[in-house]
C-alpha cells in the first residue's frame, strides 16, 4: 500500500517524539535516596499517567522540573513540604499547605538556601513552615532535576528574583495531592512546625 508524503511525515515524527522521549528517561536514573524505595515507570506502563509527567516537565525559565522520572513508590517514605503557615489563607480561605510539589530529602540549610536549592518565588511560598507526610507504597509520582525560574515567572519587574537550574536537588512532583489520600497522608496541622530560617530543620527559636 502506498503511503502519503503527508502520512509518511507524521509517522516519523510521531516516532521521533517517541526516540526523545525514551532517551530523555534513559539518561536519568533513581537517586541512590530512593534506592530500594521505588520502581521506574516506562511510558508504557499503564500507571504512568497518573503522574501527569506534562504537568511537572517545564520549558527553561518557567519552574518545574527540566526532565523527570516516574517512579511507583514500594515502601512508604516520608516527604516534605514548607508552606506559609496556617495563619494565612488565600481568596478561598486555604492554606498552601498540601501543593504539587514536595521534597523527599530531609529538609537541612537555611530557608534562603532552600529557596534557590528548589527555585521557588518569594511570591509562591513564604517557606515559614514545614509539614512531614507520608509518600504511601503503590504512589505514582514524578521526580527530577528543577528547572530554571525567571524574574519574570517570578513576577520580579526589577528582573533580580531568579533562580538556575539545579541538578543536585530533585523534586517530587504528585499530581492533584489533595484528591490522593490514599498515597498521601498527612498528619494534622498542629503536627507541623514554624521553622528557624538559619536552620529549616529546627523549629523557631
């Protein structure tokens, strides 16, 4: 049967796509912190939609992850998240308590430190709190490098605020956390601390 030039061409680049992509997770490999803990995901597996790996991979200068593992977690493990505290709430009287975004290396270094480490905006995240939870076994999430934040993603008009891509401290991405409780367990509010900036691990003098 004879193909159309124009068959032909999406053919290819469909398989093109397909190419990049598989090398892409081919050049990432589990962090030796998850090792025994999690299971790579192939684009084939059935569970790796769940990660919503479209959402957590993002173009350079706009946050996210620069590229990304899927991972299915085997064990329970704990994860960290800072927040701004349960005094303030947004429009719709919410804390940002439970986001997209988590940490799964225990928290260390001051709050300025963590803030360029994980490239999150003043105006994102006041980072005055931490709240510890529990990654459950059978979680899908993804996992990668941060990607590169600009001023203007910050929202900066005197174009200081940015941060670089960080290759060393991986995020954890889980898609829509708050309708995942089953893979996401968190304790009470009352259970989180107001951090000591100089320290992130300690709570507030």
């Amino acid at each position: 049967m004879k193909t159309s030039p124009r068959a032909f061409t999406l053919h290819a680049l469909a398989w093109a796509v397909v190419a990049f992509s598989s090398a892409a997770h081919a050049e990432l490999s589990l962090p030796a912190s998850l090792a025994g803990k999690a299971v790579v995901l192939n684009p084939s597996d059935p569970d790796y939609a769940r990660a919503m790996v479209t959402s957590a991979v993002q173009p350079a200068g706009m946050g996210g992850v620069s590229e990304a593992l899927v991972i299915k977690m085997t064990v329970d493990i704990p994860v960290w998240r800072m927040w701004n505290g349960p005094a303030k709430l947004d429009a719709n009287g919410r804390t940002n308590r439970i986001g997209g975004w988590w940490g799964y290396d225990a928290p260390k270094g001051s709050a300025a430190e963590y803030r360029t480490n994980y490239e999150i905006c003043k105006g994102w995240n006041d980072l005055t709190w931490m709240a510890q939870c529990t990654l459950k076994a059978g979680a899908v999430v993804a996992i990668g490098p941060g990607q590169s934040v600009s001023a203007a993603t910050c929202g900066d008009v005197t174009n200081q605020e940015n941060y670089p891509v960080n290759t060393r401290d991986w995020q954890l991405y889980i898609n829509k956390p708050w309708a995942r409780g089953t893979e996401l367990v968190c304790p009470a509010d009352t259970q989180d601390y107001e951090v000591d900036p100089a320290d992130i691990s300690r709570r507030r003098p």
